[in-house]
C-alpha cells in the first residue's frame, strides 16, 4: 500500500464532512425533488419582528436548497386569516390586509398574489411529516416581505421595506397582544392529565434483534448473536430486562431491573422519593470519592429527575441496542462519539459543565437508518437547593456485575460491593450544604470515606468547597469555581491532598492538582467560532509532574457539524530521560448534503517525528424511501494498515426489519451480516400481540380513541360517534397515527417519563364546524406500555359581543379570553376597532369570559371580568350584547333597542391556570 494512502483517505474523510463536490448538474438541479425531510434536519425556530418575538414557535427543516418553515405554523404566528385545507390541498385567504388576496393550489401547481400574480410553485413546497413545508425565499416572494433565518440563535427574522399593517398592530397593541419582548413557557399544567396507573401486570413489549454473520479472518468463520429487551409492569413497578448473547448464540448476559420514577415525589410517604429502584441499577456519583457505576443492587432518592451529581461535570449513560452508534452534543455542538458496544449502554464520562444552561442530547443511529435522540438539562448555578428542602439519595451494588450473571468469571475485587448515602440541604436562596458517605473499592483495597461540600453562588458565579477524609488514611480538599464573565464561561479548581489518601477522582500518590477551563465564541466577522480549552497539572508526591491540556472547537456551518479536539499530556519525571508527551487529534463530522447523512471520525497522533494516522472512519447513508437505506462504510486501522470496505442495504417493513451488509479488507478477508430486528407486545386497540419494526419497549405509547362529543362534557357517552381518518399529533411534531373505522390509533416513540401533548390535529377534522374541544391531554410515557386517552372533538359556535368603558365608549385592542372550568384558556381573541369582539370555532361546553390580565394592566383596570357563557346544540351563537366595564357593583342596564346589556365589575383574576394572555387575534384558539 501506498504510504500516502492514508493521508489521501483523511482528505477524503475531510471533503466529504465539507460536502465539496463538483459544479451542479441537472441532476442536482432537481435535487428539490428527491430530499427526504430527516429528525437531523429538522429545526424549531422563533418569529422575530423588530425587538419583538412572537409567542408561537415555527417548525421547519434545513434542506439541499436552503430552509423551509411549516406553512400552518407561519399563518398561526403571523395571525393570517389563510385556511389551509389539506385534503383539498388548497389555501386561500389575504396576507396583511384584506386587499392582498392568497391563493395556494398544489393539485394546479400555482400560488397567486397580489405581488406576483399567478405563478407556478416549483417545487417550494417539500411535503414533511408535520405538514407543507415552504421555502423561506418563496415565502418571502409570496408573501412580500424578507424572510431571514438565522440558525445560531433559532430564530426567523422577518424584515419589509414598508411599514406593513401587521407590524404597526404589533406596535399599537405590544402591551396587551401575545407578541412581547420575553417568551413565555409552554405550561402543560394548563391542560389535562392522562392517569395511567401502574398496575399489578402489564404484559411487556419486546425489542428483538438476531445477527448471524460470515467472517473469513476469524476462527469460527461463522457467528450469531441475539438481544431482547423486554419493558412492561409486575407488582406496581416498571420492570425492564435484557438478555444477550456472545458470538455462537450462548446467552451470556441477563439484566433485570425494577424501578418508579415519580416527578412529584409521591412514593413512600414521608419519603417524597422520586426514583425507587433494585436489581440492576446507577448509583450516583460524589464529588471527591466515587465515581457513578452500574451493577446489581439497590437505589432510593427524593432528588429531581435528571439533577446532576457533580459539580463541573457529569455522566451520562443510557440503554443503547446491539449494533448502534451514539453522538453526544453540548448545546448543539457535537463533543463525542461511541460505536457499538457490547454490554448494550452508551457511555460518556465527565462530561465538562459550563456555568448556565447545559443541554446534553444524545443521538443514537441504528443500523436500520434509525435515528433516536435523548435530551438531557444540566444547569449550573440555577438549580440550587430552595431554603428548607432536603434532597437524599441511598444506593449499594456490586460493581459492574448483573442481576443474573451467566458469565463464568471471578468476582474478586474486580466487582466487588460498593454503597453510598448522601444529603443536601438548601440553607438560603444562594447556598446548599451536602453531606455523604461512601464505601468501595480502590486499588484492591477497600476505603471508607466521608465527604462534605458547600455550595454559594456570588452574582453570575458558583463556587464549591469540598472535602474528603478517608477514614483511618489521609485527607482531600478541593475548591471550585464556576462562572460567566462577559462572553467567557470560567472555570478553576485547586486540589490539596494529606496523607495517603486514593480514590476514583484522586490518584494515589497525588500531592496537589490545580486546573482551568473556559468556553466562548470568538465573532470573525460574520462567522463565529465556539471555543472550548481546558488546562489540568497534578503533582505527585515523589516529585513527577503530570500536565494535560486540550483545545477544542465545534463549528455547525450550513449543515455540517463538525468537531475538532487536540490533546496534549506530558509526563516530567524525576529519573533522568524519563520524560514523555503525547499529542493526540480528533475529528468527528456529520453533514447533510445531496440526501446523504455523512458521519466521519479520525484520530491523529502527532507525538513523534511522523504524525501518524491512527484511525479513521466514515460512513454514508442514504434514504432511497422512507422504507429503504443503503450504507457505504470506509475505516482504516493505522496501526494494522489495513483498510475495510462496507456495503449495508436496509428493508423497514411494517412488522420488522431486515439489514444485510458486506465488507472487503485490504488485508484479504471478507465478511457479511444479516440482521432481523422486530418488537412485538400487546395491542392495546385490537387486542393480541402487534408486532412492529419501531422499538415498542424502549418507548412509551399511547391508545388513542377520538370521539365526537355532543355535549361538551368532554367524556363518551351512548350515543356518541367514533371519528375515523383523523391524525393525532405528540408535542410539536404530526404523527403517523391516523384513527381507523372504530376511532381508535396507536402513537408509538414517546420519549420514556417526559410529559407530552397529545392532541388532534385540527386540519384533518373533515367537518370545519368541528373542533378539538381541548388543545390535548397530557401523557407521561413509561417504556413499553401504553397509555389510554381519550380525545374529545365537539361541534362549535362563535361568542360574540362589544367591549365598552365605564362610560359607554367602545374599547379597542383588548385582549379576552375564554376559559373552560379547570381555568385554562381555551379561545382568545383582540376586540376590534368599535369594540366588537368574536371568538370562532369554539367547541361546546360552559366558560367564562374575562379580559386577559396583561390587557388589564395595560388600560389599567385593577384585572378582569369575569361574564358566564354557554354553547350547546340549539345555543351554536352566543350573543353577549354589550360588555360594559365598570369598578364597583355589577348592574344590568337596557340598550336603547330595549335588550338587556351586561355590566361587569372589575374581578380579580382567576386563580389557576391560564391567568397569563395566551393572545391570540381573530379568534385563534390555543
């Protein structure tokens, strides 16, 4: 082999992360055609007018041409009376004022306007799952404005030359319409709760894969291996269980393990405990003494679900199935990577922590083209302890060691016992105490420690002391910092050690440590630059100096993720010509470009004399459909010189799925695989057991049934009829759920213990005097089981009436709000220039009217009014009359036609959910 082969194959792993390619054909021309919308494409991005931002946030991909933004999305955040009607695939309306007439015909191809008149669409429009998906420039030539995305801070810019009639309401009514400088939260406490009760038995869903291969270089040519991951209940707990096997099918791992997680902390009473758990289990890390580990034993906390345990790092570990890969990225920027491992858990350990918001997101690939990603929130000097609150936790296992061990190995001190238990106490807002104590083992010795830590934040700053006595041996203190300072994220730590004190954080023999990182964004001109470095020396007691330094850098540009690590360590030693260093390179890339998910990764050790290529690997996939992927794989072994070549094609039928690659090495030997993977439990519509290719036990579900309810009580009585073609969608996305004959469907890949909304997606409803009598209903998923809601969609009617002052003069730009009688906020509509008001497309059932409490602070009136309304069938219109404001009594006046007018005494607001504006002009309905 050539010795330039190497170098020409890292250049060749560094163009295709680049997506260099050559001049554009006709083939690329019509690459608007082919792309094919993917979860790694996909984007959430906020509406920005001027200083404002709008309220509702906007769906959308990036593609081969550029960005596309969900067109329903952009019409409820601009406000635009445009019905868009899937099934006739049409939209019409007007844009900014009645005279800007909107015509969208996809069976004819056309858009017209009053911009450009009757132009055709080609190809603008990409058909996603959550909908029509427009590219930004159309939009922006049909709409005739500027629309810019700006992917670093998520957002959409819309700018205009004139001085629309949208963007002068949002100046004239700022201070009581939904559009305000500061977002709010998305409050699922507002909407009602699925009660999904643990039971005594819940039959368990089952992820299956099998592999058999061919492989010419080993010595049983021929292998196969198994996994099964079963999910379900017994006993009023979720019980999980994985049993593998080795390379000749002989099973050789099998872990079982029972577990609550309660958000509420409702379990044991006085306990509040949130997680219970036994068989195989986490404990969590210290500070100073024990690292997290995983083994057979058991484990208790009141904690929060998801609060890290350290205080400048953490680690993140989860269930990863045979034949995946894992990425891990820190607030968008990808830090590392994991192939496939063989005890089926991905592993990222001391994940470095910046002051502020940490988001982690692990993204999982499966050999299908599967594609899975976990999110995780690590804030860092937000999330101390409130004053007065406890937290505990309590765990003991035997260290990497399971439930059920069918390996024949010796336990020794290799998997010896390990126990812990800690407590921490808020003191006041700005500072927490901690206290544990733990017992394991370390350099075959067994050590007992107690441990101590206190926490203070100091303005944008948190600082830690910490300190450890091994009991009978030495003694550690440390002390941290974490804070922000300008556009810099700082961090310091200095560590003492007494005596002959070793842990799983401390090395033996260490006499101190001291460190420092920072993280910042480097702005060359309009390109920024995100900067991660970390410096860390040790010195031992006997004299030698240990010295590690590493710079990173992760740039996200027009779709290329692309991460860059350099590492350095060096060893001084005090015997003379014992001195060392080691420089190591990372590279990990993963891009999108011409339907292609490109992922690469290269390791360099730049040590010696000749920098040498140590491994590198790249891999290509490509959606033929939504059924088929091909896979191209390259690595090379630098040490071996030895270069593998892959081929993988994936089938995804409805009930399995069916994956079959070849490989050729340099070195002479050949190989293939074939793997069938499926789920199977029960069906929680049909009965029986389903089978499907979508992971079913590592998921949560949920049944759905939709009904039209008659009389707006929001539950299925007799008589009541079952809606079929109708599309259910969870949290931000559409679904593939579709309700069959009996109005029932099944939505799968609900992320595990995450609340989530589901809902009706209101443009499948046939009948548009029908409406989803609520935005949805809550689910917390749990793996493998399903949740039973049902949906109720109501026929509806309109509320109208004027908005008065005290003193009889209309009252414009007044925000109100209809709410149901759990106090959330069903409608809201803006009262128009004579006061007249309409809430459309209400579903039956009793609310109350009231002025949102923004727009009661704004005119100022002390708050609200609070006026009873009823729609029922024979009631389709509710006419209020007049809604005269007055402070004081309320009374009852005659209109000069001689019908009553309602007169309404300032209330205070509702208490509960919904008292904040949901906004909301012409009558939308959150």
């Amino acid at each position: 082999m050539s010795p330039h082969y190497p170098w020409a194959l890292a250049a060749a792993a560094v163009a295709a992360a680049l997506g260099v390619a050559g001049p554009v054909n006709a083939q690329t021309q019509t690459s608007q055609q082919t792309w094919q919308p993917s979860e790694d494409d996909l984007l959430l991005l906020q509406m920005n007018v001027g200083s404002y931002k709008l309220a509702n946030e906007i769906r959308g991909y990036q593609t081969d041409r550029g960005v596309c933004l969900d067109l329903a999305d952009v019409i409820q955040a601009l406000d635009l009376p445009i019905r868009l009607d899937k099934k006739s695939r049409r939209a019409t309306g007007w844009l900014f004022s009645e005279d800007q007439t909107f015509t969208l015909d996809r069976a004819a191809n056309r858009v017209q306007n009053v911009n450009n008149g009757s132009v055709p669409v080609n190809g603008d429009i990409f058909d996603t799952p959550e909908g029509w998906c427009v590219d930004t420039k159309a939009l922006s030539r049909w709409f005739g404005v500027t629309l810019k995305p700006d992917l670093f801070n998520s957002a959409i810019r819309l700018e205009s030359d004139t001085k629309l009639p949208f963007i002068e309401a949002i100046e004239r009514r700022s201070r009581a319409a939904r559009l305000r400088p500061k977002r709010e939260a998305f409050d699922l406490s507002a909407y009602p709760h699925a009660r999904n009760e643990y039971k005594m038995w819940r039959t368990p869903s089952v992820d299956a894969v099998v592999r058999v291969g061919y492989d010419s270089s080993a010595a049983s040519k021929t292998s196969g291996r198994f996994e099964f991951y079963a999910a379900g209940e017994v006993a009023g707990a979720s019980v999980d269980a994985r049993l593998s096997s080795d390379n000749q099918f002989k099973p050789n791992s099998l872990r079982v393990s029972a577990f609550r997680n309660d958000a509420a902390g409702g379990m044991l009473g006085p306990l509040a405990a949130t997680q219970i758990a036994v068989g195989d289990v986490e404990t969590q890390s210290s500070q100073l003494t024990a690292q997290s580990a995983v083994g057979r034993g058991a484990y208790i906390s009141n904690q929060p679900l998801g609060r890290q345990s350290r205080f400048s790092s953490t680690t993140i570990r989860g269930t990863m199935p045979s034949g995946w890969d894992a990425e891990l990225y820190r607030n968008g920027q990808l830090i590392a990577s994991q192939t496939d491992s063989d005890d089926g858990r991905y592993e990222f350990l001391d994940v470095d922590l910046f002051y502020g918001q940490n988001d982690l997101e692990v993204v999982l690939y499966g050999p299908q083209g599967q594609v899975r990603r976990e999110r995780f929130a690590q804030p860092v000097g937000v999330n101390n302890v409130e004053p007065g609150k406890t937290f505990y936790w309590a765990g003991i296992l035997q260290d990497d060691r399971d439930l059920i061990d069918l390996r024949k190995t010796n336990v020794g001190t290799v998997h010896a016992w390990r126990g812990g238990v800690g407590v921490e106490r808020g003191l006041d807002k700005r500072t927490s105490a901690a206290l544990g104590l733990q017992s394991l083992v370390v350099n075959t010795r067994r050590r007992n420690y107690l441990e101590g830590s206190l926490y203070r934040t100091l303005g944008s700053m948190q600082l830690e002391l910490a300190a450890a006595h091994q009991l009978g041996a030495g003694a550690v203190l440390q002390t941290s910092a974490l804070g922000r300072l300008g556009t810099f994220n700082l961090g310091a730590n200095v560590t003492w050690v007494e005596g002959d004190f070793a842990s799983e954080f401390v090395s033996e023999g260490l006499e101190h440590r001291y460190g420092f990182n920072f993280d910042t964004s480097l702005r060359l001109g309009k390109f920024i630059l995100p900067v991660q470095g970390v410096i860390d020396r040790s010195v031992l007691r006997d004299g030698s100096k240990v010295t590690k330094a590493s710079l990173q850098t992760a740039v996200g540009l027009r779709g290329i993720a692309l991460t860059a690590q350099l590492q350095h360590e060096r060893i001084e030693d005090r015997t003379p010509g014992a001195n060392s260093s080691t420089t190591r390179l990372r590279l990990l890339a993963n891009t999108r470009q011409f339907g292609l998910r490109l992922r690469g990764a290269a390791s360099f050790d730049l040590s010696g004399k000749n920098n040498q290529l140590e491994t590198i690997r790249i891999s290509a996939d490509k959606s033929i459909d939504d059924r088929r992927d091909i896979t191209a794989e390259v690595e090379y072994e630098g040490t071996r010189r030895d270069t593998t070549f892959g081929l993988g094609y994936t089938h995804r039928f409805d009930r399995f799925a069916l994956r079959t690659n070849a490989n050729y090495s340099t070195s002479g030997s050949v190989g293939a695989n074939l793997a069938l993977s499926f789920s199977f439990g029960p069906d929680p519509v049909n009965g029986g057991i389903r089978f499907s290719e979508k992971k079913l036990a590592r998921s949560g579900q949920a049944a759905v049934t939709v009904f039209r309810d008659e009389d707006g009580d929001g539950r299925r009585g007799p008589g009541e009829d079952l809606l079929k073609d109708v599309y259910v969608e969870a949290g931000l996305r559409t679904t593939d759920a579709i309700t069959d004959e009996t109005g029932r469907t099944i939505v799968d890949g609900l992320r595990p213990y995450i609340p989530i909304l589901v809902g009706v997606d209101e443009s499948s409803l046939g009948d548009p005097f029908l409406a989803p009598a609520t935005k949805g209903i809550v689910v917390v998923p749990r793996p493998g089981v399903a949740a039973i809601i049902e949906l109720p969609v109501a026929p509806s009617g309109e509320v109208e009436g004027t908005l008065q002052t005290p003193s009889g003069t209309d009252l414009a730009g007044v925000v109100l709000e209809l709410l149901n009688a759990r106090g959330a906020v069903v409608a809201a509509t803006m009262s128009e220039y004579d006061g007249f008001f309409l809430f459309e497309r209400v579903p039956y059932g009793k609310y109350r009217l009231r002025v949102a409490v923004e727009s009661a602070r704004a005119l100022p009136i002390p708050a609200g009014i609070d006026v009873p309304v009823e729609l029922a069938r024979g009631k389709d219109i509710a006419r209020m009359g007049i809604v005269r404001l007055v402070y004081g009594k309320s009374t009852v006046a005659q209109n000069s036609d001689g019908n009553a007018a309602v007169t309404i005494a300032a209330a205070a607001p509702i208490a509960g959910p919904g008292t904040g504006s949901s906004g909301g002009m012409g009558g939308t309905t959150p």
